[in-house]
C-alpha cells in the first residue's frame, strides 16, 4: 500500500489538550481498511503536524478528516513518499 506524508499547518487549537485527542481518536476511529494513520510528529516552534498515513489514494485520507479540519488545520503538502526503514540494514 502507498505511504503518504501530509504536512498540516495549525491555523487553530483546540480549547484543551482533551478536545485534541477526542478529534485525533475521531479520525483514528475511520482510519481502518485500506486508510492507516500511521504516525504524527508535532513542530510547536513551527506549528506544523506532519503526518505519515498508508492508503491507497489520498482522497480515502481526506475522508477521514473531520468537517472544518481544513480551516483548523489545513494540509499545506501532501506527497505520496517511499518508506525507508533503517532496521532493513541490520
């Protein structure tokens, strides 16, 4: 399945650190089948959320977002990427 890498910019934050992970559990809850949220890393400096997702189009990771994720946390790039574990070199 195809790895994507997905930059969102955080336009706005939740009121409480709790509202975050209730719209994360949110999103998580319809990443299954062919839509797997892999793993975030968070830059508070720079306010961005880069995300690595595997599915088989980007359209079936938009659906997963929750409605107005756009004006919070718009995607600034999105790239299908190659996944290069280092753990294949031991």
């Amino acid at each position: 399945m195809p790895h994507y890498l997905l930059v969102h910019k955080i336009v706005t934050y939740p009121e409480s650190q709790d509202d975050w992970i209730d719209q994360w559990r949110e999103i998580r809850k319809k990443a299954h089948g062919d839509v797997e949220w892999v793993h975030s890393f968070f830059d508070p400096a720079e306010g961005k959320l880069y995300c690595e997702w595997k599915a088989e189009s980007m359209e079936s990771i938009v659906k997963c977002f929750p409605p107005g994720s756009e004006k919070q946390a718009p995607v600034e790039y999105s790239s299908e990427i190659i996944l290069f574990d280092t753990l294949w070199l031991d």
